[in-house]
C-alpha cells in the first residue's frame, strides 16, 4: 500500500497491527506511544524481549519493523522498503497539520480520551477542508476474549462520539456510605483504603502496595470480611482498572482493523453503506457481529457536517 | 508468573500451569506460511509448554518460500521459552507420544485430516485460511470434554428462598419485618430476607409471576420504596420464584451427559478432563440424595445491607459450603481413583458448579470444511477494479491467516485449560461478506 499509516498505540494491538500493516507493505507506518516496555507486556506484545523492559515501546517497535525491512530485503532484493516512525510523547500534543499526512488512523489504544480526541482532530479537518481530506479512523479495543472494531469515516458514517453511549460506566463506583460505613466486600475496603486511607499511594511501588494491603486487610478483618482474594495482584487490579489481555485476541482484532484499511484503501467497500461497527465474543465459542452504526444528528462533534 | 498475568486474569493460575505443562501437535506444509507461524508465535505468547511442528516439508534455516513476517524459525522463537520440536509426519503419527491436541492448518486434501484422525487419539481441531477466506472446525473429540468454568457474563443467582436448608430458614425467619419497618431498621436488612417473607405467606396453589411479587413488595412497605435494599428487593423479585429444579436443570443434564459418555471409558489422556469426569461422578451420586443441597459463597453477591447483617448471611452460605465440601471429599476417597485428586481441587470444583459445561464426545464424520472463496473479483460491490488487480494478493490477504491464527490458537487455549467454552463445531470468516 503507497501510503502513510499513523498508528496510536504500541502496545498489544499496536505490536499486531505494525506487523499486520508491515506485510501488507505500507510505505510508512508511523507509531505513537508514550508508555515503556514493563514485564507484564511480553506475554503479548511480541516486538520486546525482557532486555527491552523499560525503553520505549513506540521507538522499540519501530526499531524492529525497521531492521526486519532490512533483512527483509537482504533475503529478497524485490521485497518492499518499509519505513516505522517512532513518536514517544503524548497523543494530545499533535497538531492538526501533523495528522493531514496520513491515508489512515488506526488506534489500538486502551483509553477513552485519547480516542475522543483522534476522532476530534479528524472530524474538524474533514470539516474545515470541506472534505477535500477525509481520514478514516479505525479503532479497535479489547478485554480479555473480548474486543470491538469500528470504522469512522469523517462525515459520512458515525463518529467515535456518536456511540459513546454504547460504553459501559468506565469503573465500579460504591457509595461513599457503603465503603465508609457498610463495607461488605474486599473491593468496598480496597476502594476505601485507595481513597480515604491512603489517597496518594504510588501503584508502582511495592511499599506502598503493601501499605495498601495491610489497610484493606485490617480493615477487611475488623468488618469480618472474607479475605481469601485479598492479594497484592487482585488489589492492583482494582486499585490499576488493569485489562486482562492475551495475544490471541489482540491478533484477531489488529487483524479486523488492517482488514477495514486494506478494504477502503482498494475501494473493495462502499463506504455510505458499509459496515462501521463489529464486536467480538470468544468467551462461549465464537461470535461476531457487524452493522452500521447510524450517525448521531446532534453528536457534538459530527453533528452538521 | 508477573509475565503472564494479563492472561491469567481471563483464565486462572491453575489454567496457566496446565497450558504449561502442555504439548500441542501442529501439522503443516511448513513453517513458512502465516497462519503456522501465527499460531505458533500466539501459543508460545501464552508460554504452552511445549509445540511439535510435524511438517510435510522440513526445512533448516531459509525457507525458498516463505510468505510470513517471521523471517527464520529462530526469528519467530525469539524471546519465548516454549519448547518447540521440529518433525516430519511419518515418525510423528506413527512413533509420536501422546500429546494433549492435534491442529491441522492449511492441509486441503481430506485423506490428510482422516489419516490424521485414524491414527491419533487426541482431540483434534483444523484450521484453513484460502485468500481472504478462512475456517476453524472442531473435528474431533475423542471424550466428553469437561469445562471447569464457563465463565458467563452474568449468573443468575439463586437465593434457595423456596427450599432453605434449616440454618438459613432459621436466618430468614429471625427478621420481623413489621417491626423493622415501624422502628426505621429495615434498610439493614438484604433482600433476599425481604422477598423470602415476601413469598412465605403466599397461599399453596397461588401462582404468582414477578409482578405480583412487586405488588406485595409495594403493599408491604409503602414509606420505604426509596429504600436501597427496596429498591433491589423489587429489581430482583424474579429471583423469589426462581426454584431449586430451574437452578440445577442445566447441571443435571451436564452430569448426565459426562456420565453416559463416560460408560465403559478406562482410559483417558487428558488428565484433567479425567480429574473432572471422576468429581463429575461423585457428584451426580451425591446429588442423588434430596437432603443435598450445593449453595456456593461465591456466587452470593454483594447487596445493601449492614455489614454485620451481611456478614452472617455469608458466613451461613459458607458454613453450609464447608459442610458439603466434606461430605463431597469424603465420598470422593470411597473411589480408588481419586488418589491424585487435591482436596483444594475438589472445593474448586463445587465452588463453581453453576459454571461447568461440557461438549460432547465427537467423531471424525468425513465433513471437513475448507473455505471456498469468490474473490473480492467477483464481488458485485467492487467499485474499483484496476486497484484490485494491482493488489498484491498474498501479502494483502495476510490479515486473514492473523485472524484464523488468532481464532485457531485461542479455541486451543480453551481446551487444554478447560475454562471458556470452546467452539463445537465450525467458524467460517469471510470479510467480503461482510461488505
């Protein structure tokens, strides 16, 4: 593909799609990401190794694509140059201007405002150029066995805000009389020890994880609370909203999304009637589902373009 | 395990020691095909223990044609510890150990997936990716295969308010609600005890349907329905009428399908599934007996109540828990061949009762499915053809073997760790339909 393809996120699903979109021999890939490689990301995120652990994932990525290219080519003189671009800084910090050089936008980012902010910048250019650039955004997510694929097209099919309704309450909120007064489970005590008892505790470091613990442990003990999950691992995810991720799933979603871009970029799909949103289900056997997401008359960010 | 605990949020600690300790069969053309190097690079993330791939071409270093983004065997097993062996088919199906499952992807010929399925016992599950086209199929499993937690999205639960065993009817029954309404304490009371003394009164022969349970919900306590625990009580009055007989149905018909499949079986390779089979038979035995009754603290959830209030409802449930876990452990060691099997196991086990599952026994029946596409060519919505013709197709179709890779290595996962339900029969992925 003679095209240049921004992807946000470097993680899990960023890992697949450079590979994915490596393959299909984009011109250049460019990589966003602000996060450093740590442990806990090499049960998925195939481009680090452990030497890795503490770099940053946007530069190691591209490093990686880049020398693979390389070889690539030392194998087979036709093969295709690809070119991976690092960006290790914060998504929000990009002008508009710097995402007009891009064919697509592909996130496989794990948060809400980033996304909202993409799909923003891409729908004000669409607007303020009065479509003579139009920039699809393809977003994919997961959790767990679970994951979504959604293609916005900027003006013509939903926005990402025009299904922000869709989203479940980003985190488990109590009542703050439940968890000073009636405390009745380890997640009512870890809340209170996270808020009340200890508000500016680093997650990322073990004392004060511990510190955490000894808190919703005596806490737990003192309203006769069973203590049997009360552990390091289980507090942190809570306490960290981790999502629990496998490669597996992050293969089949990087998968969807490149899938969506090859489709558009070789006009393979009519983009006024396509299907823009799939989700994915591979808790009990398989399931998937795709339809088109109407478009919200009154969304604030597409409504009246 | 801080490398893998991602994962293990979706499936357990114990089912990472399993996938740790497996070996998984792959048979393939060569490695040099994406959909093989896909699955072996996902099932190496997930660190299974160990991956034979039985090639029909063996090959060193440097493939003449390789067409997957690992460039060599020792690029693509680069930075995992999963032990990977390479073979050739004919010393493996003839001379190969056992293995916990046999995968077969990209092979087209049929006679292959037959002679594969005649001569090894292990479950076996194919994978074909054709352009844009792929399939995964469940082909065979030899034994019933036993799912130690489905994990679904949501459990209805069940409060035994038609069938309470004498220590939570003597917790039910110690409530007056009319004086807890008169004297302002009913808000500390959980729901269950509101709907429980909701339906107690209910005349024999009545039928009620939630709406009625609503009503008397409503006609009872006028001045509290902003009440927290109101409020549920009549978000959940459903679960008043929910019986012991709709709670088990599905458990019943698991048990009796493991234990039928399971006549006359000696053998099984499958160690866990056998663990599972045996605490399957001792279950349904001890079901047997109407006294019985299997309430798990687990699945109580959380409620308004006041926490001491709370905490005896609980601690009821658990000692209840405790009291069935020995009486199961103790019928369990009247077996021989429960030797192997830990107490902590066994308390698993009943602790997720209303999450078993199982598929059943399937047989090699000579439908093997490989995809058949049309090509985007022939697509009626195709609106630029010259674009198309200038697509480099294997490189573009690479999404595809990700996807099936992804799919194929996920529904492996599943059946070695036993948790999830795996697919029983066919997947088919067509993206061009999808446009």
């Amino acid at each position: 593909m003679d095209c240049k393809i921004l992807v946000l996120g470097a993680g899990g699903l960023g890992c697949e799609m450079l590979k994915d979109l490596a393959m299909c021999n984009v011109r250049e890939i460019h990589v966003v990401d602000m996060d450093t490689i740590e442990l806990t990301n090499l049960n998925r995120q195939f481009l680090f190794r452990e030497s890795d652990i503490g770099k940053p994932k946007a530069q190691v990525a591209a490093d990686y694509i880049n020398n693979w290219s390389k070889k690539r080519r030392e194998l087979n003189s036709g093969a295709k140059r690809v070119l991976a671009v690092s960006y290790v800084q914060d998504l929000t910090s990009f002008e508009p201007e710097f995402f007009k050089q891009f064919a697509f936008v592909i996130s496989g980012l794990d948060a809400i405002e980033p996304r909202r902010f993409v799909n923003e910048t891409l729908v004000n250019i669409t607007r303020n150029t009065g479509y003579s650039v139009c920039i699809p955004f393809i977003d994919g997510g997961t959790e767990g066995y679970k994951g979504h694929v959604k293609t916005i097209v900027p003006g013509i099919t939903a926005c990402w805000e025009c299904s922000i309704d869709t989203l479940p309450s980003q985190q488990h909120t109590y009542p703050m009389c439940t968890i000073a007064n009636n405390p009745r489970t380890t997640e009512h005590v870890i809340e209170y020890a996270l808020t009340v008892q200890f508000p500016n505790a680093d997650l990322d470091n073990p004392n004060d994880v511990n510190k955490l613990l000894d808190f919703s442990r005596t806490r737990a003990h003192e309203f006769g609370i069973d203590q049997t999950d009360l552990t390091a691992s289980y507090l942190l995810g809570i306490a960290k909203n981790i999502i629990p991720s496998v490669s597996t799933t992050n293969a089949m979603i990087a998968a969807a999304c490149c899938e969506r871009a090859t489709a558009i970029y070789y006009d393979l799909v009519d983009i006024e009637t396509m299907d823009t949103f799939t989700i994915f289900n591979g808790s009990n056997g398989f399931f998937s589902h795709s339809f088109q997401y109407q478009r919200n008359p009154d969304c604030l960010v597409c409504g009246g373009l | 395990m801080e490398r893998y605990d991602r994962q293990i949020r979706i499936w357990g600690a114990k089912a990472q020691e399993v996938l740790e300790d497996a070996k998984v069969a792959i048979f393939a053309k060569n490695y040099g095909e994406p959909l093989v190097q896909e699955v072996v690079k996902n099932l190496g993330l997930a660190n299974v223990g160990s991956i034979i791939l039985v090639l029909k071409e063996v090959h060193d270093e440097g493939l003449t044609e390789n067409n997957g983004f690992f460039l060599s065997i020792s690029s693509m097993l680069m930075g995992i510890s999963t032990d990977v062996e390479v073979t050739d088919w004919n010393t493996f199906v003839n001379k190969g150990l056992p293995v916990s499952i046999v995968v077969t992807l990209n092979l087209e010929d049929p006679k292959d997936i037959q002679y594969i399925s005649q001569l090894r016992r292990e479950p076996l599950i194919s994978a074909n990716v054709k352009n844009e086209d792929g399939i995964v199929q469940l082909i065979k499993l030899p034994e019933p295969h036993i799912i130690m937690d489905t994990h679904p999205d949501y459990l209805v639960p069940y409060l035994w308010i038609d069938r309470p065993w004498p220590e939570l009817k003597r917790f039910y029954e110690s409530f007056d609600m009319s004086q807890l309404a008169e004297n302002g304490q009913l808000a500390k009371v959980p729901y269950p005890v509101i709907l429980y003394h909701i339906v107690k009164d209910r005349p024999d022969g009545d039928t009620w349907d939630s709406n009625d349970v609503k009503q008397k919900i409503d006609e009872k306590f006028p001045n509290q329905r902003d009440y927290l625990n109101v409020i549920e009580a009549r978000r959940f009055a459903h679960l008043a009428l929910r019986t012991a007989e709709n709670d088990c149905r599905q458990l019943h018909e698991m048990l009796d399908c493991v234990c039928s499949e399971m006549v006359g079986k000696t053998k099984w390779f499958d160690l866990y599934n056998h663990t599972l089979a045996i605490l399957c038979l001792c279950l349904k035995q001890l079901l047997s007996s109407s006294s019985f009754c299997l309430p798990s603290a687990k699945d109580l959830p959380d409620m308004e109540s006041s926490t001491d209030i709370y905490s005896r409802f609980r601690s009821i449930y658990q000692a209840k828990e405790d009291e069935d876990v020995e009486t199961f452990s103790k019928l369990l060691r009247t077996r021989p061949e429960s030797e192997d099997i830990s107490d902590s196991t066994a308390r698993e086990f009943l602790s997720s009762l209303r999450r078993l599952g199982v598929l059943s026994c399937k047989k090699y029946n000579g439908e093997y499915r490989i995809p058949d596409p049309k090509g985007p060519i022939n697509s009626p919505i195709v609106v630029n053809l010259a674009k198309v013709s200038e697509r480099p197709t294997a490189c573009n179709y690479f999404h595809a073997s990700c996807f099936i890779g992804g799919l194929v290595s996920q529904e492996i996962i599943k059946l070695i760790t036993h948790q999830h339900v795996p697919i029983d029969d066919v997947y088919t992925y067509s993206p061009d339909q999808l446009r």
